[in-house]
C-alpha cells in the first residue's frame, strides 16, 4: 500500500499547510503487486520505485510497472527487501535470499556467488565515495566496478557476528557485533565502545548510523543512543519499553534528525537534545 502526496498550495501556519497537500491512497486496485512495500526510492528523474516481494515497481505518478523474473530478464528472483539509489542513478536491490540486483539505464543484472556475492541475507549501504556495499551476518562486501564483482573485506578479529554496518569509504566504516561497536580504517579494527557500558541490549540491535559531525547512532528496538565518535562520549540516549521508539533509520540534514520507527516518524532536536514522536 503506497500513500501519494501532492503539494497544492502553501500557507502561512502549519493548519494551512497540512491543508496545501492532497493525500492518495495505491493498492493492488490501482496496479500494484501487492500492497506490502518494503523499501521507497526516488530517481533523478522522478520516478519512485517500490521494492516488494513480487517484484520491483516503478511509478511515474500515474501508471504502475512492475518487474519481476516472470517478465524481465536479469531479475533471478523478485523477492525485493531493500533497494538504494546511487549517486550515478543506478538502481541497486537486495533480495531476500541475500542475492543483489543493479538496475542501470533500463537493464537489470543479478549478482550471485558466482560474482562474489554471499549467500547470506544482508542489507545495502552506499558509502560518501559512491561504494556499493552489502553486509551480513558473516561477511562484509563491497562491488569493485572494474571487475564487476563484490569483493569480501578481510577485518580481523576479535569481529564476531555483525549486528550493525555503515560505511564512511572505501577506507572506513563503523561496525558492530554481539560484543562491540568498532571502527574500522584502513584494515584496522578499534574498539569504540563496549554493549557492557551501555544500557541496551545487543540482541535487540537494529542497526547503526553514521550521519556526520561525529555523529554515530546506535538503533535498537526500545530506543537510541547517539555518540560521539571524537570524543568518545554518549551525548543523547532514549529509551521505551513500549517499543514506540524501535527504530530503523535514521535520516539527517543540516537541522533536523529524523526517525523511521514501527509507529511512523519522530524527531530529535539537535538543540534541546530531545528525543520526539
């Protein structure tokens, strides 16, 4: 299910600009797949793409494609879960076997074991340098353009099951496990902060976040924490049992952070250092 906003006017306080949009309701009525959508992009041209497990959608603000493996050749399974857009407009997809789909200039391709891909379910992360990432439980790849591979990153131990991955470069990225939260520069691995010392729960860990200015958030399932990764100190935490703040994203710009979280969206005030839903 697909909600459509169209801006239609703006006015002068927040009644009238709630006011100033037109809100539309998509599902398999108007030709999508399914009405689960698991993941949203956007290209430069415009059009929103949905990643559903029947297949990739593309929405052009009135028609509804998609394709699948039925209907398109490269796609080997549309089992959607996750997408990201690069900064060269490429389309990059997860599946939900771990397999990873590239949709460039109107032509799928799927990346199997065969080119380097693990069998692993994972997620994808783009890094500032434009690295195409995908991390598991087991392993942490990056796609190499020149041979058109994923490449296996060697980190050393003490790494044990990785719990959380963002990457900064191709020379950096910040990594967690059942133990730890690490960082990890050009194949050294330092220990930055231990779960012990912290008030939550590294089974309940849904991820971490780089979002500049040393700013590194940790996502969990009751709650978030952000650090400081300069000076090494916890500068915002928030917590609930309820599970209103079991968050999945994180998205910064230059005033304003927000949360995805199961209930919706919240925000923190960089200023007040509160957390909002």
């Amino acid at each position: 299910m697909v909600y459509y906003f169209s801006k239609v006017g703006l006015g002068g306080n927040l009644r009238q600009i709630y006011s100033g949009y037109l809100a539309r309701n998509f599902t398999v009525e108007n030709g999508l797949p399914v009405n689960s959508i698991w993941d949203i992009e956007q290209d430069e041209k415009g059009y929103m793409y949905f990643a559903t497990l029947s297949g990739l959608v593309r929405f052009d603000g009135y028609t509804f494609v998609t394709f699948n493996s039925s209907n398109t050749p490269g796609i080997f399974s549309e089992r959607f879960v996750s997408m990201s857009v690069h900064p060269n407009n490429d389309l990059w997809l997860i599946t939900e076997a771990g397999f990873v789909t590239r949709y460039r200039s109107g032509i799928f391709k799927t990346y199997t074991p065969e080119d380097g891909v693990s069998r692993e379910p994972g997620l994808l992360t783009i890094s500032n340098d434009g690295i195409i990432w995908k991390f598991s439980e087991e392993e942490i790849n990056y796609y190499d353009e020149a041979s058109d591979r994923f490449v296996p990153i060697k980190v050393d131990s003490p790494l044990g099951r990785i719990r959380g991955f963002d990457a900064i470069s191709k020379d950096e990225f910040y990594v967690s496990d059942f133990e730890n939260i690490y960082r990890w520069y050009k194949g050294t691995l330092e220990v930055l902060l231990k779960w012990d010392d912290i008030p939550f729960d590294p089974n309940a860990a849904n991820g971490l976040r780089y979002v500049g200015n040393n700013n590194l958030w940790l996502l969990q399932k009751n709650g978030v924490l952000q650090w400081d990764t300069k000076t090494k100190e916890i500068t915002a935490i928030h917590q609930d049992k309820s599970d209103k703040l079991n968050s999945f994203q994180v998205y910064k710009n230059e005033d304003r952070t927000i949360f995805s979280t199961i209930n919706g969206f919240s925000e923190f005030d960089e200023i007040s250092k509160k957390y909002m839903n």
